[in-house]
C-alpha cells in the first residue's frame, strides 16, 4: 500500500477544496433572493442543488465558456427555478462576478504552507485564468502554486476526461512526475474523484463535512479521506517524521 510520502505532486480542486464555495454561491444569490422576499424560502440543500444542476448542465453544453461568463448564463436558469423575477444583466454579471470574493476554509492556507514543504501543489480547477487569479490574491493570500491549470486552459470541465490528460502531460513535462507520483486531491466525487479512479490516477478526499455539492449517493471513491485539508497536513508530517 502507498503512503502519502510516496507521491511527488497533489493536484488541487479548488472550490470545494481549498474555497468555501457552497458559502460563496449562497451568498452571492442573496440579492436574488432577498429582491424577490425569499430569503427563507428555500433550504440550503435545496439551493445548492440547484445551482449545481444547472452548473454542470452548462458545462457540458458549453466545455469552452468561461467559468465567470458560465456563472453570469445561469443565474437567471436559477432564478426561474427558484420562482423568481428574471434578473437584469447586472445583476446576472454580479453573479458571474462573485466568484474571486468566495471565501477560502479557515485551514486551507496554513495546511498548503504545510505541504509545500513535501510536494510540488498545482491547481487543476475548473474555472477561468482571471477568476482564480482573483482567488488567489485574496481568499488564498498569493499562495505560490508550482502550476495552474484552469478549465480555460484545457477548453473543457472536469469529470472530462480531458482534463485529467492535461494535468498528467502538465506534470510529467514541468516535474518529471508520472502518473504514479500524482495525488488528486479535492472534495468532489463528481467532479475529481470518481474521473481520477477512471484515469488510473490515486485520490485523497478533503471531505469538508455537511458538503452538498458534488457529492455522489451512490460512490464514494478515495484511497485517503480527511475531513480537513489541515488534517492531511497533519498526517503527511507524521509519516515524515516516521
């Protein structure tokens, strides 16, 4: 059985990951709600499931739309499935907008310190070049990934296969790292966990528990599992230390 000492490189998701995404898209669809008197209308479940139907619907119809434009797209799908007026472009703009705001776990910086020390860390993210950049110099703190790979990049979303191959190719050439040395490490089973098991790639799944989205009833895939991204940190470190 590996250890996580073994591996070279932890390929990264993002929002969900090391991002507090479900606070964000719920915060960012307060103006909606609140403009059409149903704050309290809706559960939290409820929310986020629709947004991450519609979310998944448009990356599959649109692989090469930027994920901020995605974002602008379906805010008004939402909005009619929430019974909502139909928003303004602004408003749908904000929406796209609010991604570089959403805020990161309060261990995700600290824990990414923590595992430089051990790995090379890239970015395998399902959004756009400008938004993470966003992301990065605030809510992450100009954290120095070794790579960033973003849908934009790869012209497709994750569980595409594609995404997976450019990632292995990105590796192998920038770190030498085969397929072997690389640990997906995210929250989502749609989205990272259950396509790195078909790319033949080893997962450790960053649980971040009372998440929604991404979630699969009927899989669950993972060769290591924590609640936190400080507790991986933590379990590298004893293995270090023997």
């Amino acid at each position: 059985m590996a250890k996580l000492t073994d591996f070279k490189v932890l390929s990264f998701d993002v929002y969900g990951t090391l991002i507090d995404w479900e606070t964000g898209v719920l915060d960012a669809l307060q103006p909606l709600l609140a403009q059409n008197n149903k704050a309290d209308a809706f559960t939290r479940k409820h929310l986020l499931q629709t947004y991450h139907h519609h979310e998944a619907s448009q990356q599959q119809k649109t692989p090469s739309m930027t994920y901020c434009d995605l974002l602008t797209t379906i805010h008004p799908l939402i909005a009619a499935d929430l019974d909502c007026s139909p928003p303004s472009e602004n408003d749908n703009k904000a929406f796209g907008e609010s991604v570089g705001t959403w805020p990161a776990f309060p261990d995700t910086v600290t824990a990414l310190h923590r595992l430089q020390k051990h790995y090379k860390l890239i970015v395998l993210s399902n959004v756009d070049r400008d938004s993470f950049a966003l992301t990065n110099a605030s809510p992450l703190q100009s954290f120095p990934f070794d790579a960033i790979l973003t849908a934009q990049d790869i012209g497709s979303y994750k569980p595409d296969a594609r995404n997976f191959d450019y990632m292995l190719k990105t590796v192998y050439e920038k770190f030498g790292a085969e397929k072997e040395q690389v640990l997906q490490t995210a929250q989502s089973q749609f989205h990272d966990h259950v396509p790195a098991e078909k790319a033949g790639v080893k997962s450790c799944w960053i649980v971040r528990p009372g998440a929604e989205m991404g979630n699969l009833e009927d899989q669950e895939v993972w060769d290591w599992r924590f609640d936190t991204l400080g507790e991986m940190a933590e379990a590298v470190e004893k293995e270090v230390e023997g």
